[in-house]
C-alpha cells in the first residue's frame, strides 16, 4: 500500500460494504481525522467544512451525508477494515 493523499477530495457518500476499498486506502488520514474530530467533540459542520471540504451552509444535507457516512466507515475501519490493511490492502482482501 502506498501512502495515502494527506487531504484528498471526498465521495458524497463512503463506501459502505464489507471490503476494503481503494477509497478506503486513499482516505485513510481522512478517517483518522474524523475519528480525532469525533473525539474531541466537534461539531460537525466544522468537521464536512475542514476535512471533507463541503460547505455545511450552502449544501447541509449533502455535508451531513458525506459526514455520517465518513465517521461510520472511520469507525468501521477501527473495528473491521484494519485486518483488511494487515492482510495486504483492498487488492489482497476481495
């Protein structure tokens, strides 16, 4: 696995399957960020603006989404995708 982009552009919605994806590879930093974000209590619209660059006042329910579905995936990377990135990547785990 090569290393991932340290602020890439993000999808309206994270991949929600049981693999690991590329996207999953290329936005790890970004999960790790919404985890810290997550932890330290921050709102969430300050979070879709600085991490997921999506402006929360001009387009609120596309942030929410990309917000939800990015914090649930971040969680889902602590719990399952990491054995994923142990075993090799999204290439090794399909």
């Amino acid at each position: 696995m090569k290393p991932p982009p340290l602020d890439p552009d993000v999808a309206d919605l994270a991949p929600s399957g049981p693999a690991l994806t590329v996207y999953d590879e290329e936005h790890a930093i970004t999960y790790i960020r919404m985890l810290d974000a997550d932890r330290d209590g921050a709102d969430w619209r300050e979070v879709s603006r600085i991490v997921l660059h999506i402006d929360p006042e001009r387009e609120p329910d596309r942030a929410r989404r990309a917000f939800d579905s990015h914090l649930a995936r971040a969680k889902w990377m602590t719990q399952v995708g990491y054995r994923h990135l142990l075993r090799g990547g999204a290439s090794r785990s399909l």
